[in-house]
C-alpha cells in the first residue's frame, strides 16, 4: 500500500514582498499577537475546528484546522514564503492529494476573511518544502529482511550512512524495530508502523484502513486493537495479546500462570518476555505479522536533482513545483525505488552490486501504485466512527489510572492487605466527600461548548 503520508510546503498570497509585510505587521501581527498570548491560558478558537496553536521556528503564529492541516505564519520576511502548511496524515489518507491542496487554500481564505473582510489574494504561490512517501506492507521482517552486516552489500544506493536502532528483548533475543538510511536531503526509513501507532497513540485508524486494503485479516485487527488499548510496553502486550486471543488452546492453569504474570508489577518486562515466548512455543502459536513502513522523506534539495523527463514535453519534471509532483507521483516513485534506493537479491553473484538481481521483496515495493493521488477514500463516515470508539476505550483508560491515582491520594490508609476489600462505591463516596461535583466547579458547560468549537456540532 504506497501513499503520500505528509507533505510539508510554504505559501505566499501576495507577490509583492513589501506590500504583504506591511499589510501582516499593520492589521493581521497584532490581532494573532492577542490570539497567542490568550491561547497560553485557554484554548482559543477563530470558528468552528480551527484553533489558536503555539507556532514554529520562524513561524511563530499556528493556527490548526481539526483533522486538517496546520497553518503557520511568519513574523520576519526573508526569502521564505511567510505561510507554512503541515497536513495531516489522516487528512491526506481520506482525500485525494488535490482535493487536500484546493482545501487548504479554502480554508486559508477563510481565515484572512475572517482578520479582514476586504483581504483578496494578489498571487496564490506554493512552494515544496517535503514530502514523504510511504509503503505499509506485511512482507518485510525487520530482524532479517536486511541484516546487521548487509547494510551495504543488499543496497544500491548513494547514501553513505545507515543508523539502526536495535533493542533487546529476554535473555537472548533482540529486534530491529528501526533502520535509517539518510542523506544530505533525503532518507529512507525502514520501521516497525504496528509499534509506532501503539506507542504513541495516535493514527489508529491505520487498523481500520489496512483491514481494509488486505494487509492485515481480522484476527491481527483485533489483536493490534487490543495491544493498542493496552499500552503498557509494546512488546510484552503484541506477546500477551495472542496468548490471550487464542486461550482456548491453551490449559486453564497455563493460561492463569499467563495473566498472572502479565498482571503483576513485580516481573519485570524481560522475564515476562521469556515466559510468554515459553507458551507461544509450547502451543504453537504464531505471532500475526506487523506492518512495516518504507518510507522515502524526501526534501526539495533533493527533489531539485532528479533528472527524469517529461515524456510530453522532453523537458525535465519540476519536482518542487506541487502540481507537477502530484501530476508526476507514480514516476517520482518508480525512480526511488529504482534508481535512488534498490535492494538487491543476496543470492545474486554478480560481480558489482549493482548489477545484481533486484531483491523479490523489493520488486512488490517497486511494483506499489500509489493510492491516494487522485481517488477519494469512499468509507470516510465509517473511518470517523472508528476513531470515536477508540478514542471513547482510550478516554475511559486514561480515566480509570487518573481516578485511580486521585483515589490514592483521598484515601489515608492504602495497603496490598485491603486493595481487594475496595469497593468502586466506596471510592465515588471519597470522591465526593472530597470535591464538590458541580458544573461550575469544573465549568461543564464551558468544556462542552469548547468541544463544539473544536469538532463542530452533533445534530442527529
């Protein structure tokens, strides 16, 4: 599955320099200035799911639009275009490139007329500052699809440096969730997507999506949902998940050693490893594959080098200039995977690298079309729906250890001895002979119209 995952680029609305910086420092600086300062204490909305937001370097004032694009706006003028613009992943998945485009523009204009109605755009410019394009697939093992000591020979490449970052696991075994090759003004990443979205919770949606696209059954979808909801240390929960999806193969008095294990603080993650490795063994139970991401992070030095031509026009492809990039993708990519970046075969024997066979492995990367060019994701309303169930089990957990964490600090006597003997009854009664539970004390009202001004209204 190839796909555009971000694209980072800068904006100008007024070709006339001096014009823009006198127009921003006399109406718009002063006005963002304000929105800033009142931003540090509350969350601050322009309208409804756009937001005031801390800013960049050199940008220093950011506003956000939910589940969109950040916008960010330069206070010093030099040769930069004075608006940047991150979009989001999600964003990206769920549209096609250019409908992205054509709504950060909308909602760029909104949001000067919001600041001054009279506000009209002198000459709308787009400049690439990166892009990166990614495959998820299940088909590459991190641990030995390139290994240790094949950094170099598996690799046609001009990029001379390569940072993998291992980590180790029990007794005796280790993992590669990482490696990166990187250049003056390129990279590509080699790492574990399954762990990243897990540990740092967010883009769960990606579940939904791969499920949806054959990279994963629905077996792995519930075991990644559920190491997700865990949270805990990735490995041991990916470890526990299985055993706990498939105890029905497994004896009564294993599986309570299992949970028992797993459940207690006093064992640490490397033990806890070694003996959830022993039951996977002694069932035979396989572990679901994960998915892997290769990722090329492309900036536009580098994208200012290439030199592929334009079969219409015999010139070369402007690869900084947006539309032409999006115009021009599935060549951009077919180079990468060609001629900037190939593995090659370890059983090849050819005498220079790179004249040996391409890796098969690499021939499915090569062979990816990229999804998201032009073609709108058609489950947009059931991809929403998804994240809002999770985010209600993430709200819920996060609740239960804060609530726990208050509960310890109400009660005056806590000991292993009468943990069990504590009822949640009890707890609620602590609570609220301890705070008075009110809307004005913690401004209900306040925090729910914040939520409309952040995610819109719910009308049924």
């Amino acid at each position: 599955m190839a796909l555009i995952e971000n694209i980072y680029f800068s904006i100008s609305v007024d070709g006339n320099k001096d014009r823009y910086k006198n127009y921003f420092k006399s109406l718009l600086e002063p006005q963002f200035e304000k929105l800033k300062i009142a931003s540090l204490k509350e969350e601050v909305f322009v309208f409804d799911g756009c937001e005031v937001i801390g800013g960049i370097q050199r940008y220093p004032y950011g506003f956000r639009f939910t589940d969109k694009f950040r916008l960010y706006f330069a206070s010093n003028f030099g040769d930069n275009y004075p608006i940047y613009c991150i979009v989001d992943a999600i964003f990206l998945h769920m549209n096609s490139v250019e409908y992205v485009l054509s709504e950060v523009e909308i909602m760029l204009k909104r949001l000067y007329k919001h600041f001054d109605e009279s506000f009209v755009f002198f000459d709308y410019k787009r400049k690439l500052s990166r892009v990166d394009i990614c495959n998820h697939n299940t088909f590459i093992d991190l641990d030995t699809y390139i290994t240790l000591n094949e950094y170099n020979s598996r690799v046609v490449t001009k990029i001379r440096n390569v940072r993998p970052y291992i980590e180790l696991k029990g007794d005796n075994d280790y993992e590669v969730p990482y490696f990166r090759y990187s250049g003056e003004d390129w990279a590509v990443r080699f790492y574990n997507k399954t762990k990243e979205v897990v540990e740092q919770q967010y883009k769960h949606w990606f579940f939904l999506k791969w499920l949806d696209y054959g990279l994963i059954d629905k077996n792995t979808f519930n075991i990644y949902e559920n190491v997700f909801r865990l949270n805990k240390n990735y490995r041991i929960d990916f470890i526990y998940s299985h055993l706990f999806y498939y105890k029905y193969k497994i004896e009564n008095d294993d599986f309570k050693v299992i949970a028992d294990t797993y459940n207690n603080i006093k064992i640490d993650n490397d033990e806890k490893y070694d003996i959830f490795k022993f039951y996977l063994k002694k069932y035979k139970i396989k572990m679901c594959k994960e998915v892997v991401n290769v990722e090329f992070q492309l900036n536009s030095g580098f994208l200012r080098t290439l030199k592929i031509i334009d079969e219409v026009t015999g010139e070369y492809i402007d690869f900084t200039c947006i539309d032409s990039l999006v115009k021009n993708l599935n060549k951009l990519y077919e180079h990468l995977t060609l001629h900037s970046f190939r593995v090659v075969s370890s059983d090849s024997r050819a005498f220079r690298k790179r004249d040996k066979k391409t890796d098969l492995l690499w021939q499915q990367i090569q062979n990816s079309k990229i999804i998201n060019i032009d073609v709108c994701d058609n489950k947009k309303l059931i991809y929403r729906d998804y994240v809002n169930k999770m985010n209600k089990d993430i709200t819920v957990r996060d609740t239960v250890i804060k609530l726990s964490h208050l509960a310890y600090l109400c009660l005056d006597c806590l000991n292993v001895e009468c943990v069990d003997d504590i009822s949640i009854d009890y707890i609620c009664d602590i609570l609220k002979s301890e705070y008075i539970m009110n809307e004005n004390y913690y401004n209900l009202k306040e925090r729910l119209m914040k939520q409309i001004m952040l995610y819109g209204e719910k009308k049924k």
